[in-house]
C-alpha cells in the first residue's frame, strides 16, 4: 500500500507543462516597434525585433494551472 501512496503523492507534486502557445516552444518572439518620424525622414516605420516570450520567460513551456486554484 505504500508504493500506492508514495506514487499518488509524487503525482501530486509534479508539474505538468505544455508548449507555449505565443512562442510554439521557441522561447522568442518577434516584436513590432513603432518608430516616429524624425528630421530626416517624413514617415515613421515599423522595426521588428527578436525577444524574450513574455508567457514563458524564455523557457517554451507553460504550467498547466489546476482548476481548483
């Protein structure tokens, strides 16, 4: 009966993941950054820059949250 119950306890404490959806596991996004017009230019542009995902800080993966919290 024990390795019953030592196996459900370890079940419990264990941390289900899944792939990030906003990066698809890469742990980088592409961020858009409008930047004005300025003295030599007449139009604004938009600049792209590779960054660190916001969901997942960089790892890929997300935790699965139980529904009781």
């Amino acid at each position: 009966m024990s390795k019953v119950n030592d196996w459900s306890i370890k079940l419990n404490e264990m941390v289900f993941t899944i792939e990030c959806p906003q990066c698809n596991g890469a742990g980088e996004c592409e961020v858009d950054y409008d930047m004005p017009h300025g003295f030599g230019r007449d139009v604004g542009y938009i600049e792209t820059r590779i960054e660190e995902c916001d969901w997942c800080n960089g790892s890929g993966l997300i935790k699965i949250e139980d529904e009781d919290e």
